[in-house]
C-alpha cells in the first residue's frame, strides 16, 4: 500500500515511519524543521502543509496518516485536498477532547469540549483537536479514523512527561512517588501505537478509538516498582519509594503532571484522563508491550543523550530531596 504520512519526524510520527515502512510504499509530508534519520526507500517530500499542499498534487495514496495536525483550519485544508485522492483518513487526536474529564471509564461518545479559550495555551489543544476531528469526518465521512492516544511514551519522547520516571530509577536512592500506590494509570508505549495505526489501515478500520493502556489494570505503585526491578541492573543503587499524600504535595506547590509526571490529583477535574474506556481499541486490535519492555527501551534510549541535557518536566534532585526531609522531619515532629 502506498502511504502519505503528514509528519513523521518527531515522536509518534518517527514511530509511524518505522512500523509503515516494514509492510507499505511510505511518503512523508513535513517541513523539515526536525530530522531523523529516515528508514531505507522512505520518500520525503518538504513542504508546510499551510501552503505547499499543491506539492502533492496528483498523487493517490491508500491511507493518509496524520500525527501532526492541530489547527481546525490547517487540518481542514489538508483534509480537503486529500479526500478524493486517499482511502483512508487516520487523524491522530487526544484524550483531551472531551468536556468533563473528571468522569471516570470515559467512552468515545462522550460529550467533547468544543469551546477554545483565548488567553490560555494549554488548554486550547484538546477543544482544538475536538475540532480538528469535525474537519476530518466532515471531509472523509466513513473514510475517517480518529484515533485518541492517551499519555505517550518510548524513546524520541520531546516531553520528558514519562522519561522523567525510567532516569529517576535509574538514578535509584530515595525516590518520591505521588499519592496512594493504588492509584490507577494508563499510558501507551508510542511504538504500540504506531504499530497498531498500520493495523488500521491495513484492516479499514472506520470509528473513534481511545488509544491507550495496558489491557489490564495498572497501579501508580506497580508500574514503578515493575519499572524499579527492570531496570536494576543499570541503577546506580536500589530505589526505594516514599509515598507523599497528595494534601501534601499540593501545599508545598508540586505541579501535578508536570512536576510529578502520571500524577493528577484525585477527585480533580481532570482524572478521568488516566481511567478511560479502551474496550472499543483492544477489540480493533490493540496490544500492549509490557512495562518492563517499555521502562527498558527509554532506558537504553537515555543512555544515547547527554547527562546534563535540561528536562521539559519532572523534580530536580534538588527539590526532589528538600520535599522528601520536609516529609521526614514533619513526620519525626507528629510521631514525638
């Protein structure tokens, strides 16, 4: 099958290339703004697809795979031009889409949220995907695909929103972990994604899909004591766990997600995030490496960077130890 990749170069869409251009003819349509090295006959045509769509003019591809589309406008304009020259229409959304995260087992038919607030950046981009996805059904019909990952991870993740987790067992000691350990968590390794978006096309699928895992039921305790046991071998000392209630967290002005990532408080306005329904995905086809797969991958992958590279999200060592003799000497201080 020949297929068109709207990116590819990044974190998902690297993913994408790799697992599309084992089985099918793959073309990639970016700008050229991030480089990678490129799988063996991969075509790669420079363009900003704002403007330079007219590049791919007069081509017809079996499946168009787009993980780089935000803008309703933007996707509206590349869904237009390709919507009588491709089969197939996969948009890669978010689990953000919806209007009340706070709802627990969340389905694909929930209500999404398609109001875009003005004056703040991050919470536009889940109403800006809802719309994006409007754009795409309205364009493709019953040739669309929208696939809704939650929280991605692996290697080649620009984030750092999972990564902080395997350098931190990796640096062992004293780790502070957030909240109750019986807190649920999902996550999807960005590889397991890639590979089962070429499942889709390949299969035809048509629908809406929450993309995310594992299949079963996963504990903020267990993936890091699973994570802690993979990757001893290369920890510089065993990692052991002080568990900090989230009270406590919050009073001291941890920044959930971002400071403390797959942290969001409990009982808040976002934690169905981490609880949704993947039924519908799993019967489609999705599977799940394990933990351990994924916590060994990022590993090995960290050890390609620099050691002092600056992280886009997680405690330094710094605040890491200031809040956890906080704790300690606060618990000394009650138990006298």
């Amino acid at each position: 099958m020949d297929v068109l990749i709207l990116g590819g170069t990044a974190f998902l869409g690297r993913h994408v290339v790799e697992a599309a251009s084992t089985r099918h003819r793959v073309t990639i349509f970016h700008r050229g703004t991030t480089t990678c090295p490129l799988p063996r006959g991969v075509e790669e045509i420079v363009g900003d697809r704002t403007t330079d769509l007219e590049r791919l003019a007069g081509r017809r591809w079996g499946a168009a795979i787009d993980t780089s589309g935000f803008d309703p406008d933007v996707v509206r304009r590349s869904a237009s031009a390709l919507a009588g020259r491709v089969e197939r229409y996969v948009f890669s959304s978010t689990i953000s889409v919806y209007a009340d995260l706070s709802v627990p087992g969340l389905t694909e038919d929930a209500e999404l949220n398609l109001t875009v607030p003005e004056n703040d950046e991050a919470a536009r981009y889940g109403p800006l995907k809802a719309l994006s996805e409007l754009v795409v059904q309205h364009e493709l019909r019953e040739r669309a695909t929208i696939v809704r990952p939650g929280l991605l991870v692996g290697r080649w993740d620009p984030t750092d929103r999972f990564t902080y987790w395997p350098q931190r067992l990796l640096r062992g000691g004293e780790v502070l972990a957030p909240g109750r350990p019986g807190r649920p968590v999902q996550f999807i390794d960005a590889g397991d994604l890639a590979k089962w978006i070429v499942h889709l096309i390949e299969t035809d699928a048509a629908g809406v899909f929450h993309a995310t895992g594992p299949a079963a039921p996963l504990t903020m305790g267990e993936l890091l004591q699973r994570g802690a046991a993979a990757l001893r071998a290369g920890a510089k000392e065993p990692a052991t766990f002080v568990w900090i209630p989230e009270p406590d967290l919050l009073a001291a002005h941890v920044q959930p997600w971002m400071d403390l990532p797959l942290w969001l408080p409990e009982s808040g306005e976002v934690e169905g995030m981490l609880r949704v329904d993947n039924g519908r995905a799993v019967s489609a086809g999705l599977t799940f490496r394990s933990v351990e797969e994924t916590f060994i991958d990022v590993g090995d992958w960290l050890a390609t960077l620099p050691e002092q590279r600056e992280r886009k999200a997680g405690l330094s060592p710094a605040r890491e130890r200031e809040l956890l003799e906080r704790w300690h000497s606060e618990r000394t201080r009650s138990q006298a």
